[in-house]
C-alpha cells in the first residue's frame, strides 16, 4: 500500500476539509490537495518518469512541499529531501549519486542549475502551477501500487568518512513510524493542527504522515521557518498546535512565553504539543520549559536510518514531578517505542545488563532497507537486523535509556549533524593550512558548536577571517566552525592518532 493511498482515503472521506494552510490563509482542501498530487503524478509519468525514479526536493517550507511529496509517492517515484540549508556544491553531490532526474527548488536556496539534472523547475514558477493544476473533471487515477518495501524517501545523512550516505526509506518504514506516533508519541485527531516550522525535508515533514492518517490540519508559517512570535499567534489563531523542535526552538519558544509575560494556560492556548528530538536536550532545560509552558512536550529519539523512532519520553513521564526517579528519567530519552526493540551491546551486538554502557541497537519495522549504492556501509551498520546506531547509552531495568556519548564523533548544532570529517576536509583544502582537527563544545543555546584546531604550515600565519571565509566558500553556514584555535601542534599519541579527547577537555 502506497502512502498516497492515505491522501486517497481523507479526500474520498472529507472531500471540502480545509487541509493545508499558508499561515492563516487556507490554501487546499483534502480534496484539491489531492487532486493536485494526482495532476502531477499523472504528468510525472506522462514526462517520461518511472516508479523507482528519484525526484530532489531542495526548498525552504511551502505549502506546495506536502503537494509535491504526495504527488512522487501517488506517481511510485522516491522523494529525495535535501536540507535547504545545505551548500550548492553539497546538493549537487546528492543530486548526482541519487541519480536524480528531475529536481524542484525554491529560488532563494539554490542559484545554479544542478549537474545532471535534466528539469529543475522552481516551485513559485508558471511551470510548476501548470504541472499541480488540477484537471477540470474525471476521477483521480489510482495511486501506483507500491509494495511495502518499495523506496519512498531517499534521506542522505552525514557519514563519518565526511560523504553524505543516502538512507533508504520504504513505504513500510514511514507507514509503521506514522502508525506509531498515536500508540507512542502524541494522540491525533481531525481537530489537531500541525505546525512545520523545522525544516519540511527531515522528521518535521514525515510528521506529516501521521496528521494525514488523522485527516488533521498542516500549517506552514509564512517566514517559512522558525519565528516563535509568529508561532504562538498561529496557535491563537487556528487552535492549539503540535509542532517538532529541536532543542534550541525550544529554548527560543520558552523565550518568547516569558518575553510575551505568557502563563502555562496561555501556553496551551496557542500549543497542544511539542515533540522535540534532533538533539541532546539539557534537564535544566525541560525543566524550564515545562515551569514556563506547562506540561505540553514529548521527547522522541531517531536517526534517519529509523525515523523518528526508537525511544519516546511522554508527556506523562516529563510531568510526574512525584515519580521518585523522575530527575534520572527527564534526562533519559526514554522507552522504546511500540515497533522496535531497543538494546544497549558490546562491540560484537551482545546485549549487556542494565546499567551497563554500550552501543545502542536497534530492531524493527522502521529500521531502513538498506544506503543507497553503498552495500558495503550497510553491511556494517545493520547486522542480523539490528540497526548499530553509533549512539553509546545505558538501559536501565524500567527500560529507560540514557543516552551518555557519540561513539562516531557526531556534532549535533541546533538539531542538525555536522561530522567533523566533512569540515576537517574542507579547512585541509585552505591555503597554509598543514593540520585540522574538529571537535564539538558545549553550548548553551545551540547544544553544541563546532571548534576548529588548526596548525599552520611552517612559517606561515594562519588568517582566521580568511579561514571562516573558506568555509563559507565550500559548505553549508551551519557546518563551518565558531572558533578557530590555532596551535603549533595537534596532540597526538605514540601511534601518531591525534587525541581529540585532549581537545574536548580544552574546550
């Protein structure tokens, strides 16, 4: 069953429900949101695209995403999301190795036409009016019918040699993690609203799936982005919303709640939910949040290998100030959630007791079928069916788990992954430069910021403005370093392996 079938079913139900929303403005019912993605899957096809086939979506948030998306999945092609966020240079290695044949993007995230892209059409352009027009009359044809695993979501996450991998996600895999987030995640109704503010092209957008099934609301700011002034008064407008957050949101809605003088019942009345993940999220903080803004958060734990789920931390759980253990599970990520099976193991996958420190695995329906055009990595990432996550945490015997490290060496700065690899190659690239060395540092706003250690060639003077300008040059803003440290040497151990614990201990 294709997740085309799920739009199907909510335009055949309640054809005239007011579905999509531009801010407050309605921009589609059930019904034309439907008939639009069958418009656009029946010219897909007609244009020569074949199930399997990959289409790029690199875009800023718009209404016409959720239009677009459902369009590839009713036509049996792939959708491949691209962080809008990321460099052109990076997209076009995306759009390259998905083999990508068509691509629609917004005009203020991309100024170039993409290498190998044969159509690129601007999602604000005649040409893409023309492809979602709806047809005068006749029935929508019917949805390709997809088999459960048949690729839906083609997500490219960094991996640690510094090249984004691409995570192959199926029908089954989205269709199970929707199915979910009602058992483990949030209840859903026709009456719920659903805020995408983070980034459509990651687990903000799959959140989607869920509010489909439900026949709920999809709202998209009109910043198309993160403005927790412009947040709150949509949530006064349309009824109290569910949003995804990563951290530092977070922080920035508790801001505004305290800027605007706001109590935890004026809080509700503009927010039924928000799930934040993406991120290590401190105690103090949700602690604080929940003091400013009521008991309204759930926190979840995935990866782009399963999205969006492995563990869920409930409402329930966040507001049982009583519980005995309550400080300990606060800064847990909780249980795992009802499809998987969550363990923590030793290097071979062996399960250790609780308590005990291990690798985090994982087992289930979400799990991802596989990286694209890359067996080798997918070999050594999913064994017998368990999904190494990279992440080091201890379960305890409630089965609560505690995330402690990164074993992968993953920076995570305001929701988003940066691996130092990608950056360390760049600033190897800068004129003078001998030796690079990245790490993450603690922050209190974004989590953790990017710190460069930097070693000059012999008698040179390293330029930090011009190494900053580099960056800028070759990657997306968000990756480049926040503080440059430059040294005569890098540490290292006998064996010549620099010694990036020396260097976080710096930091």
């Amino acid at each position: 069953m294709s997740l085309a079938h799920l739009l199907l079913r909510q335009a055949q139900l309640h054809p005239d429900t007011p579905a999509i929303f531009l801010g407050t403005r309605p921009w589609a019912t059930h019904a034309q949101w439907a008939g639009r993605s069958a418009a656009l899957a029946t010219r897909l096809r007609q244009a020569g695209l074949q199930p399997g086939e990959r289409v790029l979506l690199f875009m800023r948030n718009h209404p016409r995403y959720l239009e677009l998306l459902w369009g590839l999945w009713w036509a049996g092609l792939a959708a491949v999301p691209v962080n809008a966020k990321l460099h052109p240079r990076e997209v076009a290695w995306i759009a390259e190795n998905a083999e990508a044949r068509w691509a629609f993007t917004s005009a203020d995230v991309v100024t170039e036409a993409l290498p190998g892209v044969a159509v690129q059409i601007d999602v604000d352009s005649p040409q893409a009016d023309a492809l979602l027009a709806e047809p005068p009359a006749g029935p929508w044809p019917e949805p390709f019918d997809a088999p459960p695993d048949h690729l839906a979501w083609l997500f490219y996450t960094s991996g640690t040699t510094g090249r984004p991998k691409g995570v192959m996600l199926t029908h089954r895999n989205l269709m199970t993690m929707g199915l979910t987030y009602a058992f483990d995640v949030d209840t859903v109704g026709a009456h719920d609203a659903m805020l995408y503010a983070a980034p459509l092209s990651h687990g903000a957008g799959l959140y989607a799936i869920p509010h489909l099934m439900a026949g709920a609301r999809h709202v998209v700011p009109e910043s198309g982005g993160v403005d927790p002034a412009e947040m709150f008064e949509l949530g006064r407008h349309h009824g109290p919303l569910t949003t995804f957050a990563a951290p530092t949101i977070v922080r920035r809605l508790v801001e505004q709640a305290q800027a605007e003088g706001l109590t935890p019942d004026d809080a509700a009345r503009s927010f039924k939910t928000i799930v934040y993940g993406g991120a290590p999220m401190y105690a103090a903080d949700i602690r604080r949040a929940l003091d400013v803004m009521g008991p309204r958060f759930v926190q979840i734990y995935g990866q782009g290998e399963t999205p969006m789920t492995i563990t869920a931390l409930s409402r329930g759980m966040l507001a049982d100030v009583g519980h005995p253990r309550w400080a300990e599970r606060i800064a847990s990520v909780g249980v795992a959630q009802t499809p998987v099976q969550v363990r923590v193991a030793d290097a071979q996958g062996r399960p250790l007791p609780a308590g005990e420190l291990g690798e985090v695995l994982v087992r289930g329906d979400t799990v991802m079928a596989g990286y694209w055009r890359n067996a080798e990595a997918t070999a050594a990432t999913v064994r017998e069916g368990w999904l190494f996550t990279g992440d080091m945490g201890v379960l305890d015997a409630d089965g609560f788990l505690t995330l402690k490290d990164r074993s992968k060496d993953l920076i995570i700065s305001g929701g988003s992954n940066i691996y130092p690899r990608e950056v360390e190659e760049v600033l190897l690239t800068a004129p003078g430069v001998a030796e690079v060395a990245v790490v993450g540092a603690p922050d209190p706003e974004w989590g953790e910021v990017v710190v460069a250690f930097v070693v000059g060639e012999p008698g040179t003077a390293l330029d930090v403005a011009a190494l900053d300008a580099h960056c800028l040059d070759q990657m997306a803003r968000f990756k480049r370093p926040k503080r440059y440290v430059v040294l005569d040497a890098l540490p290292k151990n006998h064996y010549g392996k620099v010694l990036k614990t020396e260097l976080r201990q710096r930091v």
